[in-house]
C-alpha cells in the first residue's frame, strides 16, 4: 500500500468584485462597462468566480484582460446643427 498523502498548497489570490475590477483596470488604461467586462472574459476564456450572489475576478485574469483587450470604442457622436 502506498503512505503518500495530498498535500494542500495554498496560493494567495487577490479577488475584485466586478465594480472593483471596472476600477482596477480603469487604472490600467483599460475603460468597459459591466457587461464589456463580462464578454470580454468569456472570449478570453477566463473565469467569473461566484460566491454567493457576488462575482468576483482575480487580480491575475484582470492583468491577462488588460493585454488582451482593446479599451471599448467610443460611439461617435453626430454633430448637430
């Protein structure tokens, strides 16, 4: 019989609810709403992490985000005349 035993390993993550998230990458120069944020993370294969009813995002995904997103385009607005 073998003795080996699962060791656990834990690893310090930052979590961000997605307001807090909005901000974070606000920071980085990166501006989406809620909903850009939700299905750029989906297209990014990248997790949306539930507890309870609070999503929350890790700080590592949100970096990964920041490269590979461009910032939402802005709608161009009609001059008026």
């Amino acid at each position: 019989m073998s003795t080996d035993r699962l060791e656990t390993i834990q690893i310090p993550v930052t979590l961000y609810s997605v307001p807090q998230a909005l901000v974070f990458l606000g920071k980085l120069g990166v501006h989406l709403s809620d909903t850009w944020l939700r299905k750029r993370m989906r297209d990014e294969n990248l997790r949306i992490h539930q507890v309870g009813r609070t999503d929350f995002v890790t700080e590592t995904d949100l970096y990964k985000l920041s490269l590979a997103v461009q910032s939402k385009p802005m709608r161009k607005r009609r001059k008026r005349e």
